[in-house]
C-alpha cells in the first residue's frame, strides 16, 4: 500500500458525500473507526463532514435521514471526499454530484467511494485508469457500462488518490487499514480490538462473491465441481476424479471452467486453497508448515513458493503483518 498517504499532520478532514439511498452501514463503519481514534489516541486526527449538494436531509436505505453538516458550495477544505451509495446507485444521484466531483478531482485530493459510490466516481469519468471494486452486486454491471475500467473482486482499493470499497464492513477495513498506514499498526489493532473484529482484513482479501451469481442455475455441473474443490481443500481431488463425480468427461470440464470464470480448473482449485491458507495465517496459531498441510500443499517450500507467487509475500512475512504482531509502525 505504498500508495496510501503518509502520516498527516493535524486532522485530518473527511468529507461524506451522502447519495439518497446510501448505506449507513458502510458510512457508520468509516465514521466510526475514525472516531475510536481519536478517542484511543486522544488527539483529534480526524475529523469528517457529511455533505449533500443542497442542505436537505439525506434518507439511507434503512429510511434514517442524515442532515448535512453543509452543502458541497459552503464546505471547507478537506482532505479526503467518499461517496456513500447504496440501493438504486444509478437513479439516486443527481448531476450536480457529478459537477461537483469533477470540481474537486481538479485538486489532486483523495476521492473515494462506498459501497456503490464507485459507480457515479465512473459516472464522473473519475476511474479511468484505475483500479477499482463495488458490492459484487454491482460488479457486472459496472464492467458492463464502463468496459475500460479495471473492477475487481477485492474488499477495497486503494490506486493512487482513488479508495474505493465494496460496502458492509469493507468500509471498516479499508479506514482500518488507512489509520494503520497513516498513524500506527497498533492504533489500528486497538480499534480492530475495541470493535470485537477478529482481524483487519487487507487490500488482497477478496468479496465473496456467490458463485450462483456469477452462473445462475445454468451451469450446475461446474457449481458442483467448485463446491467438491472447497470440501477438498486439504487432499484435493485430480481433475480426473472431478470429472468423474460430477458426470462429465475432463476435457469437457475444463471448457466449463474456461468459458464460465475465465481459467483452467487447477488454477481454480489452487486458488481457493491459498485463500484458505491465508484465512487460516491471518486467524491461527497453526505453524506454517501446518497451513500448508492443511490446505493440501505436499511441502513447505512449494506452499511458500506458490504463496509468494500469488500474494506477493512469503507466509512467514503474511502473518508478520497481523495486527498485533512483528514491528509496529511509528
């Protein structure tokens, strides 16, 4: 996350761009974790505005309505502006936020979206050339709408001056994840702590996106094949005894796999397996070698090769990034 800013002098200010409709579950999440540290620090680092583009109230999903602290016109200088979308992104917004977006993006400042505030951060012609992710929800029709950008399955991004999250508790993540970087990894353990949140999850954790979604009811065969590969992790199955329990010949499988999630099943399967690796680094106490084992790898330099391959980091360094672990940073 070398694209994160660094550690901010004074307060920081945040500012809330509240969509009709938005969630108040992400926004809460972002408001809160900012506001426990403060708290646990007692030093004001952040503070956050919630705006709108007139001075009426905002209605979320839940049908709570947030009164903005200001207009976009009579707002302060901030640091940082998130959208807060939610249900109905595409009929909820109007074109003044997008005016206004494309007014601040002049400023090179941190513009950021939640849950489907990514879809009018697009709309505003504000992601072209960056990573981003949505709700999986969303995920297929913001490709579909907007083929030139990159949209990924993780729980946020975070590409140069663009944050973006895929709402829910990613909102949590990603600002957890942002007070680790600008503050301290023990400030953000703490938080994590106070929360009663098991881990703070990482820019590399990714959606759980259902794969029924992603097929409907029309590839039955190749959803057995996937939930046969996630009840195997430890002894996985040959693609040979794959085919064979779920009727098909193995060619005729891996067309499936190619045509429907754009890879051949081993690299599949291999896939969920370090996935469930790094659940099992992040939340255990389970050696390393063990993880390995558990997660069907024969040895401890081929897991940590394989591992290194996808993640970009050995296991050993994976789990010394853990919150509450290894060197704090300062």
């Amino acid at each position: 996350m070398s694209n994160v800013t660094d550690l901010h002098r004074g307060p920081y200010a945040v500012g809330f761009l509240l969509v009709p409709n938005f969630s108040m579950l992400a926004f809460a999440s972002a408001i809160e974790t900012m506001r426990m540290a403060n708290r646990l620090s007692n030093t004001p680092l952040y503070e956050w505005r919630t705006l709108n583009v007139t001075d009426e109230a905002v209605a979320a999903s839940n049908g709570i309505a947030v009164t903005p602290d200001c207009t976009t016109a009579e707002c302060q200088p901030l640091d940082a502006v998130f959208v807060c979308g939610g249900v109905d992104i595409e009929r909820a917004y109007e074109k003044a936020h997008l005016f206004w977006l494309r007014k601040i993006a002049q400023r090179k400042m941190v513009i950021g979206a939640l849950c489907t505030g990514t879809y009018l951060l697009a709309k505003a012609d504000l992601l072209d050339g960056y990573r981003c992710t949505i709700h999986w929800e969303n995920m297929a029709s913001l490709r579909e709408e907007f083929p030139s950008i990159v949209v990924s399955a993780e729980l946020f991004e975070i590409d140069r001056n663009r944050y973006t999250c895929a709402g829910g508790t990613a909102a949590l993540d990603l600002f957890l994840n942002l007070i680790m970087h600008q503050q301290s990894k023990g400030l953000a353990a703490s938080i994590s702590e106070q929360f009663i949140y098991d881990r703070i999850r990482g820019q590399h954790d990714r959606q759980r996106v259902p794969l029924r979604l992603h097929l409907g009811t029309s590839q039955p065969k190749l959803i057995e094949a996937v939930s046969l590969m996630e009840a195997n992790i430890e002894e996985p199955m040959s693609l040979d005894e794959l085919a064979q329990a779920v009727g098909v010949s193995r060619r005729q499988l891996e067309r499936l796999f190619q045509k429907y999630l754009h890879c051949v099943p081993t690299r599949y399967y291999l896939e969920l397996r370090l996935a469930r690796a790094r659940q099992l680094l992040l939340q255990t106490s389970m050696s390393i070698v063990d993880v390995g084992f558990a997660c069907g790898f024969v040895s401890a330099p081929h897991f940590s090769k394989c591992y290194r391959d996808y993640f970009g980091v050995p296991p050993r360094e994976e789990r010394n990034r853990r919150p509450g672990t290894g060197t704090q940073a300062n």
